[in-house]
C-alpha cells in the first residue's frame, strides 16, 4: 500500500491546498552527522532557509497578515497548516467537511501540510501560514526564542497516540544502548518526548546523533522503510505511524507514553498533549474575528469526532488522509490508531512547564519563562467553558 505521503495531495473543494516539508529521501540519512548538526541550527538560529521556500511556495495564494485587514476586521484570507497524521483529525475533519470553512465565511481558507512541527513553526514566522496545528514542543520552542512575541496556542486538538516502537527481540530500556532510533524531526514533540525518557532510563543522547543511543530524526514514511529494511531498531512516533510500525512492520511497543503521565500535571491521567492549535500572535491581534471563527469550525470538528460511530469516523478520516497525504490507510491502522487518541480542545496546560524542561534537557530549546504563552479566551467564549491555562496565560 502507498504511504500517507508517498503520493502528491489533491485540491479539496472550498480550499487551496500546498504541501510543505515533503521529500522522496530522508533528509537526515543514517550516519550523516553534518545533516543532523544543520538541522539543530536551523531549528535554534531561525530556519530562514525552510521558511523561505514555504513563503515562496505560498506567494501566490494571497496577501500575508501583515497586508490584511485593519485591527478586529475578518481577515481576507486564512493559511492554516496541519500534518497527514491521525493525531491531526481536528484539522483533518475540520477542512474535509468544511466545519472551519463555514464559519470564515468569506475570509478565504488556504491549507498547507507540513510533516513535523519545526518546520511548521519556520512556516508561521516566516508569514507563510497564520495558524497550524502542530505538537507541542515546537510552539514551546517558537515562543521561547522570539521572546513571547511569535505565537500563542489557542486550543487542544489531540492527547495522547504517541509510542517508542522497536524491534521484536528489544524487551526492555536495557536492550537500547548502542541502538539506533528515529524521531519525526529534531526538537519536534516526540523526538523530545525520546530523549527525555532515554534519559530517565541512564541513557545519554546529542543532537548531533551520538550518545548511547543514536537518534536519526527521519520522515515518517522513511522510518517505516527504514525500519522495514533493518536499518533502524525502533522510533518514537505519532499516530497512525506507530501503528504502521506494529502492523505493517513487525514492531513492538516498548513504550507507550499515555503510561508515562499520571495525571498529577493536568488532572487526567494519561493524557498529554500531542497536537495543539497555534496562531500568530501578530494575525490574532489583527484578525481577533477570524481566529474566533476558525476556533467555532475547530470546537465542531472536534465535537464530530467525539460523537461519530467509529466506522464512520475512521472512513471521513481516511478520506481526509487521501486528500492531504496522498493515500489511506488500511482498516486495522487506522482503527488501533484511533484507540490511542483522545480528541480534546483542552491543551492541558499544566504539562507545559515539564514540557519546557524536557526540551531544555534535550538541548533542543532553552530555559525561559513560558508565561502568556496560551490565550484560551475565545476557546471560552466559543465553547462557554472554563479551559485552565494553568497559571501560563488568558
């Protein structure tokens, strides 16, 4: 069966569509240390390489936020972004069945998809999109670099469906040292989430590769190629690719990280973020009416996807998927997938600070205060809840 991304996305109706981020080979190949130390530069000085060619792949789709509409006006146009992964079935939903469109009205909606968080955020900062989904780890690392004033997160979208998946024969921690792993991207959500718990189990890791266990941060589609060939021993990776991995693979789960949260931090036991929806903090100042909008279609989807049967989830989400990515998945993937995810619009902000200090110690963010980093005020409005920002923001 082709991948999610093996195959060029198609032009959903009601929506521009580009894809950002993909490529035919991995962009970090085994043993190429040159790769991986260019990837932590980009990620910590800026990525203005990555961000500029998402900008000029996006010129033509419209006016930037800057150009748009005065302060408190609905923007002309809206440029989301979002992965092809099960854990983004908020967006997925949202665009296919047009709940997001519906409520921009007549602000234009234009889709990009990305396959990993950083270079999602080097989108968004460079002007490329005015909102994505996206992990956590990397919203945390865009505001702590820009000092507050890039992005804000805005509401949930998905907890938990992230799993450390490895080869048969690996039955414990113990079986690691020496071992190579992959990770989406360096700094992205799960490649922190590895490196943090290697180093609870007395392993070492660098982003440059070495360590005691190597960590090769490859493209989904190429882990599970990879994997296949015996040229990886295990990732750390979201839904539906762990599932790939266990299925389609021969894989088997050596961590599943729902484990790993007790509740203690956001008061639902194992849940922990693994997508969230983020906006430019200078679109949101400007366009307040239209992220309260993109805000009503993405509290529907959500809603769709907490009361729909299950089959008729899994087929609007595997036709959203052949839409974004280029093809479906089998029945058997995308269902254990969806026993793994629970879809929220909390972002449960109380792991955040543990976020940050993950990320710190896996050298791939810095110390920094993350206060004012949510905005849950229109989330509130939309939803007539009272979601917490734990102490971290509106």
């Amino acid at each position: 069966m082709a991948t999610p991304q093996d195959n060029g996305p198609q032009n959903p109706q009601g929506s521009t569509r580009i894809v950002a981020g993909q490529s035919p080979t991995p962009k970090r190949p085994l043993g190429l240390k040159i790769g991986i130390v260019a990837g932590i530069l980009a990620l910590v000085g800026g990525g203005v390489a990555v961000a500029s060619a998402v900008s000029s792949n996006s010129s033509s789709t419209g006016t930037s936020a800057e150009a748009a509409a005065p302060a408190g006006n609905p923007a002309a146009e809206l440029k989301l972004g979002y992965f092809g992964n099960v854990t983004h079935a908020p967006a997925l939903v949202g665009v296919s069945q047009g709940y997001i469109a519906e409520e921009l009205g007549d602000t234009k909606l234009t889709t990009q998809v990305f396959n990993a968080g950083p270079a999602a955020i080097e989108a968004l900062n460079a002007g490329a999109i005015d909102a994505t989904y996206i992990g956590p780890n990397p919203a945390i690392n865009s505001f702590v670099k820009s000092g507050g004033e890039s992005v804000n997160i805005i509401a949930g979208a998905a907890a938990g469906g992230a799993q450390l998946v490895v080869r048969p024969e690996i039955t414990s921690a113990a079986g690691l040292l020496g071992k190579t792993l992959a990770s989406p991207q360096l700094g992205g959500t799960q490649d922190v989430a590895l490196r943090a718990w290697l180093a609870t189990q007395g392993y070492k890791t660098n982003v440059d590769g070495s360590g005691d266990v190597a960590i090769n941060p490859t493209e989904n589609a190429q882990t599970l190629k990879l994997f296949q060939d015996g040229k990886l021993d295990g990732a750390w990776l979201p839904e539906p690719w762990a599932s790939r991995l266990v299925l389609q693979a021969g894989a088997k789960v050596l961590v599943d990280e729902k484990d790993l949260w007790d509740g203690s931090l956001s008061g639902k036991a194992g849940e922990f973020p693994t997508t969230i929806l983020i906006v430019s903090k200078t679109f949101a100042a400007e366009h307040p009416d239209t992220v309260k909008a993109l805000l009503k279609g993405h509290v529907k989807s959500v809603e769709w996807l907490n009361s729909a049967a299950a089959d008729e989830k899994a087929k609007v989400i595997n036709a959203a998927l052949k839409e974004a990515a280029g093809a479906e998945l089998k029945a058997d993937v995308i269902d254990r997938s969806l026993k793994n995810i629970v879809f929220t619009v909390d972002p449960l902000a109380g792991t955040y600070p543990k976020l940050l200090k993950d990320g710190v110690e896996a050298g791939t963010t810095k110390q920094a205060d993350i206060n004012g980093i949510f905005d849950l005020t229109a989330l509130n409005e939309v939803t007539g809840e009272k979601t917490s920002a734990a102490g971290l923001g509106k």
